[in-house]
C-alpha cells in the first residue's frame, strides 16, 4: 500500500500509450434481450451476437457467417446452434460449425470466435479476449448471491475510457465536482491484480439538496473506495456514519452506433 501525503502532478501518458479496447469486461445486454432470438451488437471495434441455447447456456461469438459474411443476428436459434439466415450454416456455442446443408464434410475453416460470457443479476458481460484474465469484479468480500440489482442508469462521458478511469485517483475532482473535501492522505494500493483502488476520507460539503438530506439520514463523511478493474469496470462503495452505498460502472467505448451509452449498476 502506498499513502500519497499529498497529490502528485504527473504528466498525461499520450493517447497511443492505451490500447483502444482494453482487454477487461463489458456490458453487452440484458438477460431480456435473449429470449427467444440472437442479439447482435456493434461494440469492440467488431460485431457480435449472443444467444441462449435452449440449455439456458449463453454464448457470444463474432456476429457474421465464416461462409459469406451473413448477419448472425438474424439466424434462428436451434437447440444448442445458431443457424445462419443465408445458407443455413450452424453453429455450436463454442463457435464450431456442426452442419453445412448439402455438405459431406466441414472445412476446418467454418468456426467463429467465442468470448467469455457471464450472466449476473439480470446483465450479460462479455470479456474481450479468449479467455477472462480476472473474474467478473463485484462487491470485494461480499457474497454476490447475496446481492439484487436496482434498475441501472446510463451517461455518456465524452471523453476517453482511460480518461473517465483516472477520475478515480484524480483527488482535486472530488471537491471540484462532488463537493468531497479530503480528511487525509489518499490511500492507493492493488488488492488483487489488474485492480488498483483508492481509498480516501471525506466530508460532505456540498450545499445542494441531496447532499444536505445525505448528511442528515446518512452522515457528514464518508469513507469512499474506488477500484478500477482492467481500465474499464469500476466498483464504488462509500460508508457513511449510518449508510452504505455501493454501484458497479461498466466503462463502454462508443462505436458506430450513437445510442451507446454507459451502463451503471447500482
């Protein structure tokens, strides 16, 4: 653990240091959205579609045919297989394509990628990359079973991932934008890997509404903590004298589509 006793100044690291899509966890889309077709998506600089097998199994995989590029999104679904609505090309929940109609046998070719999926109260995540390099953050020490979303909200930042990520240890924003005044040195530390966290003492000095009903049912400071997992999910809980609160931030990068937006999850 390293104790700051007073903010650093360091300079921007430039934009081609970061990667454009980290390899982290994203929101794709709700549980609702795979109900009885395939979802696709243009997210992560490529298209993807998700479906549910009628396992209950859920699988994301690229979203266009390996035969002739055709949209996935408009397939059928079929026990354990997305079908392609151009040639009727099936594909198992790993990607592997397991019938060809009229062929006699299948070309090592015909498989698509899959990307680790994860359902958790009622969202589907996906993590870009073959394999997840650390699990589905939540709550640290707390039992997630334990736990039922609210419904989420949306922002938009206009600003980079890595630019939205760093206002975590930014410690002249806290009072800036939330009226937080620092009670102490900031504590950073790693607590497990691909997560750092910062963990500070505030008192509430806002003179808006909302802060003025939060001092009173909740208290006038508040230990806050903020871990950033993989540059684009952040979980935040902050205690109070006689509260806790406590939301998930799944940090998107806006594609093509001007509709995307930042899922919160309280």
């Amino acid at each position: 653990m390293r104790e700051m006793s007073s903010p650093e100044l360091l300079a921007a690291p430039p934009c081609s240091a970061f990667p454009e899509y980290p390899a982290s966890w994203y929101f794709l889309c709700e549980s609702r959205d795979l109900r009885d077709k395939p979802y696709a998506r243009a997210m992560l600089g490529r298209n993807l579609v998700a479906f549910r097998t009628e396992g209950g199994e859920v699988s994301v995989l690229d979203g266009h045919c390996a035969h002739q590029g055709a949209d996935l999104g408009c397939g059928r679904i079929r026990g354990s297989t997305i079908q392609c609505p151009f040639h009727h090309w099936r594909y198992e929940s790993d990607g592997a394509c397991m019938e060809i109609p009229g062929a006699r046998e299948i070309p090592s070719w015909a498989r698509l990628r899959r990307y680790p999926a994860i359902e958790r109260h009622g969202s589907i995540f996906v993590f870009n990359g073959s394999r997840p390099l650390f699990p589905l953050p939540f709550l640290l020490g707390e039992d997630q079973d334990a736990y039922v979303a609210s419904a989420p909200f949306r922002y938009v930042a206009d600003c980079s991932w890595y630019t939205n990520a760093a206002h975590a240890f930014d410690t002249r924003h806290f009072l800036a934008v939330h009226d937080r005044e620092l009670m102490g040195p900031v504590e950073i530390d790693c607590p497990t890997p691909f997560a750092r966290r910062n963990t500070y003492l505030a008192k509430v000095i806002g003179g808006t509404l909302f802060d003025r009903i939060l001092r009173i049912l909740a208290g006038g400071t508040a230990r806050t903590s903020l871990t950033i997992w993989g540059g684009t999910f952040a979980v935040v809980t902050a205690d109070f004298p006689r509260a806790r609160s406590a939301f998930l931030i799944s940090m998107l990068p806006l594609c093509s589509d001007p509709a995307e937006v930042t899922p919160i999850h309280g």
